[in-house]
C-alpha cells in the first residue's frame, strides 16, 4: 500500500466516524511555547484546555489530521531503521467526546481491519503514586475485550504524554506495536488520554517540581499520534522507513559509495 493511500484510508476512516478532517497546521505553531511543531495535537491545544469550542469550529467533538511535525529529541537517533526529525503525525482527536473504549477500539480496527496487520503487543501506564495517576487498568480491561492480551506495563518516561512547551494538557498512553519486515517491533501508535493540565515542563513533572500538580483538564479527550513512516514501513513490509516509498526515490540518487547512515540522515533532511 502506497503512502498516499495510507493518508487517504486513515482519514477517510475517521470520517466515516464522525470526525472533522482538519488540514496540517504550519510547522511553525500559533503555540509560543514551542519553537516548531511537533505533534499533531500541537494546534488543537486550546480545544483540550476549553480556550476554543470545537464544535463551533469545526462542527464536531472530533478531528483527525494528518500533521507535518518536527522533533529535534531524537536527532541523534536519525540514520537507524526508524527516527527521523521531520514526519506526518497521523492523529485522531477527541475534545470531551469519546475516550478510551472507543479510541483504543478505533485504533485497533484501523490497524487489524482497515490495514490489515497483526498488532505485536501494545503497552500501558503502570502509575505512579507521587503524582496520583493510577495505573491503567481500564485500557487493559479494553485491550484484553478485543483480543489484544499482550499488554505491557511502562512508567512516565513512555506512556505518559506531556505537556509539551511551557505547560498543556497530559495523561496516560497506550502505544500500538508492529513488526517490520526485520521481526522488530515498532512502536507506530500512540494513544494519549488528556486528562490533566499541567502548569509546568515536562522536566519539572518528572522531577515532581514543588508547588507544581495535575490537575483535572477542562475538557478531557484523546490525542492519538501514528507516524506515517513507521507504519509504511510495516505495511510496506519493509526493514526501514528509508526503504519505504516516502524516502526509497531519494536514496536512489545518492552515490552507491555512500554509506547507508548518510544517506538516510540526508534523506531525512
Ligand atoms: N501527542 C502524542 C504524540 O505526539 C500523540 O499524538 O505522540
């Protein structure tokens, strides 16, 4: 399946269920708290802390996108089979509509059904106390209903979402895993459930900063990230996301001589 056609499935699925298609905001966000872009839920903050009304916006508690986005966190990590600086974040968002059962069902329908791939295991927040959120039973519970029972706990580093910036919304993750065409398991989806705001950074959150608390989101919802690349690439059955349509014509132009890390930093860039 081509990429283009993994953008055009992906968002006809969501709206055939009801969600708003809202276009890739610029890779230079209305957000000041950060300098790029780097998630799709970056430009519907203000629809999860009560700012803006997404039904007056876009008719809908719902939206998906298909997000340009840049992260610098894993720089140093582009050149392997899987990161990249810049990708599209394919996102479904729920702003005080649905929530768990029906993201994690839309998420694993989209996977199994629409795309037609076996899910290897997915994982969990296992809580932690310090900062009152408890463990994620309840996505377990849904997982487990729909067939899915290799489920993994994880702590905060992995499956706890946010803020980005300065300060926003946060909350507890359940992530999608997929094998390439290597037999690795890729981590493609990540399902957040915005449950809190936090009036801090990430850093002072997982410090557990003084003064500084979750506390309760204006409008609860659900944020969900995909990365394009990754998915192409187990859908593609491929052993990297450079091999992938989205990147295998421009490293068919670089010097064979080239070593392959190069190549695939440059076809990034
Ligand atoms: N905000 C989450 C992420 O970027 C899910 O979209 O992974």
């Amino acid at each position: 399946m081509q990429s283009t056609d993994i953008r055009t499935r992906f968002l006809n699925f969501f709206k055939e269920r009801a969600h708003a298609v809202v276009p890739s905001s610029s890779l230079i966000p209305s957000d000041p708290s950060v300098l790029l872009t780097t998630a799709g839920m970056q430009q519907f903050k203000p629809y999860f802390t009560g700012e803006a009304d997404a039904i007056r916006d876009f008719g809908s508690r719902s939206a998906a996108s298909v997000q340009k986005s840049f992260r610098t966190s894993d720089i140093d990590e582009v050149g392997d089979e899987r990161h990249l600086t810049f990708f599209e974040m394919l996102g479904n968002f729920s702003f005080g509509g649905y929530f768990k059962r029906e993201a994690i069902t839309f998420a694993y329908e989209f996977i199994t059904r629409e795309m037609g791939l076996p899910i290897s295991y997915v994982t969990i927040f296992k809580g932690r106390e310090d900062i009152g959120v408890p463990r994620d039973t309840e996505s377990e519970q849904i997982w487990n209903s729909l067939g899915v029972t290799d489920v993994r706990e994880e702590g905060i580093a992995d499956v706890f979402w946010g803020p980005t910036g300065s300060a926003g919304p946060c909350g507890p993750t359940t992530e999608i895993y997929c094998q390439n065409a290597a037999g690795q398991d890729i981590e493609v989806w990540n399902v957040v459930f915005n449950q809190f705001f936090y009036a801090g950074t990430r850093e002072e959150l997982l410090a557990g900063a003084t003064g500084k608390k979750l506390e309760p989101l204006a409008t609860p919802g659900v944020d969900t990230g995909m990365g394009l690349e990754r998915l192409a690439m187990v859908a593609q059955k491929t052993r990297t996301i450079f091999e992938t349509d989205l990147f295998a014509s421009t490293i068919a132009l670089l010097p064979s001589t080239m070593p392959e890390r190069d190549k695939r930093i440059i076809a990034d860039h």
